[in-house]
C-alpha cells in the first residue's frame, strides 16, 4: 500500500549531498595549498638550496639572489638560502663589492652547495659616489630579520638589521634607486647622485596587506609579534 512507503532514507540521501558539495566548496576556496607568504613569488616547478662564500670560504651576507633577472631574496647570516617555486633558467648572486657568479637552475631539487663571490680587484673602476639611508615603515618596533633588496645607478644590495644602508663606489648622475621587500609594495624614487656622500634620509616603504590573507594589520614574516 502507498501508505506504507518510507521516505526517510531519500531525505537523507539528499542531506549526504548536499553536505560532500558544501564540503567540495570549502576545499576549493581554501586554494588547496598554494604558496603562503614565505615563498617567493612565481609559478616554477624548481626548489634552489645552496650557501654563500667568498673565496677564504668565509660567508658573504647578505647577498642577493635572483632568477632570471626576478628577484627572491636574500641569504641567511649563516649564508644558506633555499626557494621553492623557482623558475627554471639562470641564478645569479650578487653583492656590492662582490664578483657577480650565476648558476643553472633545472627542473626539481637544484643543491647549488658552495657559491664563491669573490671581492672586486678593482677591474671595475666603478663610481664615487656614497649612497646613504634607511628603510623604513613607520613602525619602530619593526625586526628587519628580511632585508630589503635595494638597487641604484647599477650597483645592488641590501639593508642592515636596523634598516639603515651605506653603499659606496655607485656611478654618479641621474638614475632610479628602487626598494624591494616580500610583504611590501615595490618602492622607486629618482635620483641624481653626485661624487661623494649622498644622505637620502628614510625611505618610507608601505604593506602590501593582501599578501596575509586575514592579516590585514601585519605581515607575519616581517614582525616579530605574529
């Protein structure tokens, strides 16, 4: 009889349904894994380890190194780096004062080991030019533990642990000095640099808070207090 016809189990195979495509949703939005704010920027299929020399094998940091002309960053004080995510292609690491050396990178796992910079021997006269400054946010509490890659008129490098920076030998003349740093927007100003000290004060380089989903106030790798 019709009367006798139970519908319970239909509704709960409706209720199983609908929970696996809300459960599918979830998974999706989450973005299954992708890169977090500690991997350098890109979609290559390359992981990059290796440690920074010079040629008494002492360290050399911090050193800057890119791939294919893009940067990633910077060496640890104990002059080992390692990336995920690279682009295949070309490694180079550089240093003001420093013998630029470049290095393949190939598909998967690329341990580099030791890589030798040498010290100039002077070959390349250069510039005469000081550039002097400081990076900075805003915030004093700010740990610069992530330096900030920092270029001007061809010469390259990086900031101290207290933001403040001192290059010497830069050519003279008109040119661009740009700031980069993971977590922060890409900072540029023009320059016209002149024979002797150059004082550019702060630079003041802003977040680029989108890189932290849900952290709209800090970015976690560049504070101490996340």
């Amino acid at each position: 009889m019709l009367t006798n016809i139970k519908i319970r189990p239909i509704k709960s195979a409706v209720a199983i349904t609908v929970i696996l495509i809300a459960a599918i949703f979830i998974i999706s939005g989450c973005g299954g894994g992708g890169s977090g704010p500690g991997m350098p920027s890109g979609s290559g299929n390359a992981t990059v380890t290796g440690r920074i020399i010079d040629g008494s094998t002492a360290v050399v940091y911090p050193a800057n190194i890119s791939v294919n002309g893009i940067s990633l960053g910077s060496n640890q004080s104990d002059g080992r780096f390692s990336f995920t995510g690279v682009q295949t292609g070309t490694l180079t690491v550089s240093k003001l004062g420093y013998i630029s050396t470049t290095k393949s990178v190939n598909p998967g796992d690329n341990n580099l080991g030791d890589i030798r910079i040498d010290i100039s021997d002077g070959s390349d006269p250069g510039g005469n030019a000081t550039v002097i400054g400081r990076i900075t946010d805003g915030n004093p509490s700010t740990i610069y533990d992530h330096p900030a890659n920092i270029s001007v008129n061809g010469s390259s490098g990086t900031n101290n642990l207290d933001g403040t920076f001192n290059f010497t030998g830069v050519l003279t003349g008109p040119g661009t000095l740009t700031v980069s740093k993971k977590g922060y927007f890409d900072y540029s100003m023009p320059v016209d640099l002149k024979s002797g000290d150059n004082n550019l004060g702060e630079i003041m380089i802003t977040f680029d808070y989108e890189t932290v989903p849900g952290q709209p106030e800090f970015c976690s790798e560049c504070h101490s207090d996340m």
